[in-house]
C-alpha cells in the first residue's frame, strides 16, 4: 500500500482503491478483491451496503448503470420476489453475487 500511500496517511482514497483493483485483478482472488471491496464501502461496518454505496462503487469503476439497474441487481442478489418490497441493502456474499455475475456478463 505504501506505493499508494504517497502522504504516508496509512489509508487511501477510494479512487486510489479503484486503481489498485484495476491493476490487481489478474494478480489476486477475486473473492478476495471483492471482500475488500465490500469492506471498503462498509464503513460504518454494519455488514451491509446500501443502494446509494453500490451507486458509487460502479460509477468510481466507470460503469453506467441506472439506479433501476442497480435496485434490480440488489433485488435478485437478495432474493427478492417481484412485487415484494425492494432489498433496502445487501450483505458481502449478496454483493460478491452482484459483482461475479457482472463480471461473467463481460467475459462472455
């Protein structure tokens, strides 16, 4: 971290994080990347994120996806019947299913 780390402030912006797993992704576990991921925008560290944190994790990673979108990947990730109330927020392992099946989306 200390190549990230150019103030030497032990912590790094959530940009500088976004970088890091960019270049990182072929290098490490993605379960692992995406647990650190998760825990990074968990910051009140309740074990949960809401819609709004997914918002911003997938517009720092420069991906373009509605809120709509964003609600409908929540829902299913926690399984959420349609009709039923919408997934106010979701767990590491809800997000880990959100984020691998975007990412066999792209592979595909």
């Amino acid at each position: 971290m200390s190549d990230y780390d150019k103030e030497n402030t032990g912590s790094i912006s959530k940009q500088q994080f976004v970088e890091i797993f960019r270049a990182k992704w072929g290098e490490t576990d993605p379960p692992e990347l995406l647990s650190t991921a998760f825990k990074l925008y968990d910051m009140e560290g309740t074990g949960s994120i809401t819609l709004e944190d997914l918002a911003e994790i997938t517009e720092l990673i420069g991906e373009n996806a509605s809120e709509e979108a964003l609600q409908e990947m929540m829902n299913e990730a926690a399984g959420v019947k349609q009709g039923a109330e919408d997934a106010y927020e979701i767990n590491e392992e809800q997000f880990m299913k959100i984020l691998i099946k975007q990412t066999e989306k792209v592979s595909l």
